[in-house]
C-alpha cells in the first residue's frame, strides 16, 4: 500500500471536492434567501476504518466563502493525522483558494499539498467555461504548461452547488453534472448528487434561525471510468443559507466525521 499517495488524495479531496458553498445572484432572483458570508470550522475524526491497518484519524477543516462584487471567493484547509496500527503516524496537510466569477464563466484556483510536512504537489491555474468563442478548457501555471479540455457542459464548485440548491428548492430529488474543481490537471468528475426532503430546525437563534436544511449526498466518479465506484463521497446536512454541518466524507481507505464547531459570518459587500 503506498500510504502517502492515499493519504495525499484524502486530503486534497478533503479540502477541495468538500464545500464550494453556494451562490447568491441568480438565487436572489429567484427568490430563494441570500447565501451567508462565512467562515465554517469542522472537527474531524475516523468514522469507520475501510483498509486494514488505520488505527485512527483526527482532524480539522475550515472552509471560508465570501461574496464579493466581482465573484466568490473561496479558502479551504485540511489538516488530518492518520495513525496505522505498526505506529506509523503521517500528516497531511492541504490548502486551497479559488475565484469564481459571479456568472460561472471562469474559474481561478490554487492548491497546496503537504505530506509529513514536505511539498507533495501544487496546482494552480484559470479554467473558463465554453463559449460562442471559446471551447472549455482548463489552462495549468503549475504544472507549467498543463491543459485540461472540459466539456461544454462544466460547471465550477459554486455554480454546481447553485444547481444542487436550486433543485432542492425545487423539490427535485437528483442533479448530475460535470464539475472541474481545480483537484487535478488530468481530469474533471462527474458528480451525481442525491437530496432528501426538507426539515425544519428549531434553532431561534445563531445562524440557522428560522433555515430549512437537506440531507443530501454527493458522489464523484470519473468520467473516463463510468461503471467504477465512486472515487469520493460526502454527505451532510445543507442549510438554505448555504452553511452545512453532519458532514461525512467516504474515502475508499476510511469515513471522517465532520462536527460543525463554529459559524463565523462575514458582512455583505457593498456593492
């Protein structure tokens, strides 16, 4: 088992594939409530050990979106330490931040990846969605030179979880898509996402007061591979304003549990 490389893509879809979060123009003018500015902490542990030898994984993610008049901002980390049962201990360690632009066009995004606290990989780049002009297409600073062509059908993270709340406003049950998140400069995913019913909450107070959620479930496949498992999954509890706690993230090695353990709103932007 190469335990690094693993470790290495859990944690890059940890930070990556987890939270675009949600949008507001269009949504706004739909009359669906403005998503919230904020920045989100989770605690992480080990749910359930698939592979053999995981004695234990703890963690931390934050995720942080910001609307802003321009587009999306977003900034993600995820910190997990995996303890094996032979007493190997590994961290690894992952950053990213993207732009998204306010009509889903382009897409700007950086990842930063650290295992045992060494450089493991870096990814940064511009993607633009397709166009009368201009087929879609992902263009890599680093590594130097890479492209990526997307389908003309890509959405970025946060015009995919648009849909995904769109939908579920709608009462839909299901939303496939093609999504290009920045995680790799070989390939995009397919994403089938499932929503359940709407509940209530009885907060009334804080930041889910008076909201709605949705349990939904969200898997990643490769679309070079469509009759694999899913590469990703993750499940969570999504709020009409956007944030989202109860969140569980399947790897094919090992589930983390994500507790919410603080909300931290961020002003409108005046624009």
């Amino acid at each position: 088992m190469q335990f690094t490389k693993i470790l290495s893509d859990a944690g890059k879809w940890g930070a990556v594939a987890c939270f675009g979060l949600l949008v507001g123009g269009e949504l706004q003018a739909a009359g669906i409530a403005p998503q919230l500015s904020h920045r989100a902490v989770y605690q992480l542990q080990l749910s359930e050990a698939i592979a053999p030898g995981v004695s234990g994984v703890e963690g931390k993610m934050v995720v942080e979106w910001r609307e802003t008049c321009e587009g999306y901002l977003t900034e993600q980390r995820i910190v997990i330490r995996t303890d094996m049962e032979d007493g190997k201990v590994s961290l690894n360690d992952v950053s990213t931040s993207s732009w998204e632009a306010l009509d889903g066009s382009e897409f700007r995004f950086d990842l930063r990846q650290l295992v045992d606290n060494e450089l493991m990989e870096v990814l940064r780049g511009d993607a633009k969605a397709g166009n009368a002009d201009t087929t879609a297409h992902a263009i890599f600073k680093q590594p130097a030179s890479a492209e990526l062509s997307l389908p003309e059908s890509v959405l970025f993270p946060s015009r995919h979880m648009e849909a995904v709340l769109e939908a579920a406003a709608g009462g839909k049950s299901h939303v496939a898509a093609v999504l290009f998140d920045g995680s790799s400069d070989k390939e995009y995913y397919k994403v089938l996402t499932s929503i359940g019913q709407k509940q209530e909450t009885g907060m009334t107070q804080g930041w889910a007061a008076g909201q709605h959620w949705w349990p939904v479930q969200i898997s990643f496949y490769s679309p070079f591979q469509p009759e694999a498992e899913p590469q990703f999954e993750m499940s969570f509890h999504l709020y009409a304003n956007g944030v989202t706690e109860n969140v569980s993230m399947r790897y094919r090695q090992f589930v983390l549990a994500g507790e919410l353990q603080e909300v931290t709103a961020f002003p409108v932007p005046d624009c």
